[in-house]
C-alpha cells in the first residue's frame, strides 16, 4: 500500500517532467505496470507521463531506422506492421502472454525497470538498438543517444534522473529472431536469446541472468562462432563450438527459480536454436 503517497503529478511537457523527477521517493508512471506489485511503499511522489508526446512508431528520415516511442505498448509494438528485419523485436513483445500486461506496460517502462527478464532489451540490444536519453543538465535539457547496452548499466541514481524519449532500430536487411524459455507460458523467462545477423554481422544477446551481470549480455564470444559458420555449413560441427562459447560468455547467476548452470544450458539451447532458423532461412538444411 502506499501509505506515504502524497502527490500525484501529470505534467504536460518533458522540461516539466523532468523538474519533478529524481529522489528515491519519486516514481515515474507510464503503463503502471511496475507500480502494482510490492516494494514502493516508501515513494510519497508519482509522476504521470502519460500527457507527454512520446508515443508513436515511424520510420526515421531515409528510413535508416525505426523509431519507436517509450510510451508505446507492448501490444501496439506486437500489432505494429514493422519490416520483417525486426521480427525478433515483435516476437519479445509477443512472449508476454498476458494480454492485460501487453495493453499497459510500455517499451520505455521494460527498459527503465531493473530486472533481469525485460524481453524488449534483448531484442534491442540483438539488433543494435539505440535510446534517447533526456536529462536536465543546469537549466537546460540536453538529448544523448546511446547504445541499448549503455542505457541499461546505467546507476540507479541517473536512472532517477532521466527520462527515455525513443527507441532507435537500425535498419539495413538481414534476419532477426527472438526465442526464451519459463516454466509455464505466463512466467517471466529464466533465459531469452536474440540474434541478428545483418551482411555477415552478427550480434547476439541473452537476458535473464541477474544483479552485477547487466541483466541483458552480449555474447561477443558466441557472435565469433556464429560469423564463422557460413551459410553453407550444414555438417553440425558448429555446435560444440557454440556451446563452448555460449557458456563462456553467461555468468551463472542462480535464484530461487533456476541455477546458474540451467541458465547457461537454456542459453545454449536457446542460442543454438536461433542459429538452425538463421540457418533454415537461408536454405541450409
């Protein structure tokens, strides 16, 4: 219960967010989501954002991006016509069974929230995502564009402090896809892994392994293996490789839902999985 809840604020500009914003009694709203469950009974200030401009998805000028707003929904983003380069990004945000969760809880609100089973996160940061960051420096508000990975090792106190304006994904071709695993299907995932691979460049994360790991990983040693695949390498040979370096690149990180050595063998199975699609979609049986 919020019982030292004292002001409700919904302001109508990001300046004037931005002014109420920081503390650790202050929480912002977007979907809301976050605020149903337990541990903000210390906050005595929530801030609305729901006024604010920050919706929408386009395709940026020359249309070398898609631009998705933070106060999109999960469910706008699963419904959303994107080009099918991004299908791992509609994939995470299919993976929330919960229509009622989908309706309400926004892409910002999955990145800004410090856990360990965003979904979105790790298909941004798979497919080389980019945030728009904005903060008040003095008296005047400055914009930063940084890396998915970037934004989400960021400290508590500039988590407090900043507002998600948009989300950039790059454009360019390629295939995309998106796989995780729970204990049933409305569970958060214990593991998730997303792969792109774009002109010969591969990028690969995986979420879902805790406090002091960044939550959501590049797998750089596994990105190695998969670039020296080829596509014409049918003879299954890789996946010894693949599971060397997938292990290698996941830190065990163990809860009360799974042990750190299950988590790295979901990963494996994940990763391998999402490499026999890139694989298949290029006629390689």
């Amino acid at each position: 219960m919020y019982l030292r809840l004292s002001e409700y604020l919904r302001p109508s500009s990001v300046e004037e967010s931005l002014r109420l914003i920081g503390g650790e009694t202050t929480a912002l709203l977007a979907g809301g989501t976050h605020l149903n469950v337990y541990g903000h009974e210390h906050l005595t200030r929530v801030v609305d954002l729901q006024h604010l401009s920050l919706g929408g998805i386009t395709l940026a000028e020359g249309q070398q991006s898609q631009t998705i707003g933070t106060l999109v929904t999960l469910q706008t983003l699963a419904r959303a016509e994107l080009p099918a380069e991004l299908a791992a990004l509609q994939q995470a945000a299919r993976a929330e069974r919960n229509r009622a969760i989908r309706n309400r809880t926004t892409v910002g609100g999955r990145l800004a929230r410090d856990r360990s089973d965003a979904r979105i996160a790790t298909a941004l940061v798979a497919l080389g995502a980019e945030v728009e960051v904005v903060r008040l420096e003095g008296h005047e508000v400055v914009h930063h564009v940084q890396p998915v990975e970037a934004f989400l090792v960021r400290d508590a106190d500039a988590r407090r402090r900043q507002l998600l304006a948009e989300v950039r994904v790059p454009l360019g071709g390629g295939f995309s896809h998106y796989a995780h695993f729970g204990l049933t299907a409305m569970s958060a995932p214990y593991a998730d892994v997303a792969l792109r691979v774009t002109d010969g460049v591969v990028r690969l994360a995986s979420g879902g392994h805790g406090p002091g790991s960044a939550h959501t990983l590049r797998l750089g040693t596994a990105e190695g293996v998969v670039a020296s695949i080829g596509v014409g390498d049918a003879s299954g040979t890789w996946q010894a490789a693949l599971r060397e370096a997938v292990v290698a690149d996941v830190p065990a990180y163990t809860d009360v839902y799974a042990s750190g050595a299950y988590r790295r063998e979901l990963a494996v199975a994940l990763t391998t999985r999402l490499v026999e699609a890139w694989l298949a979609a290029q006629g390689v049986k």
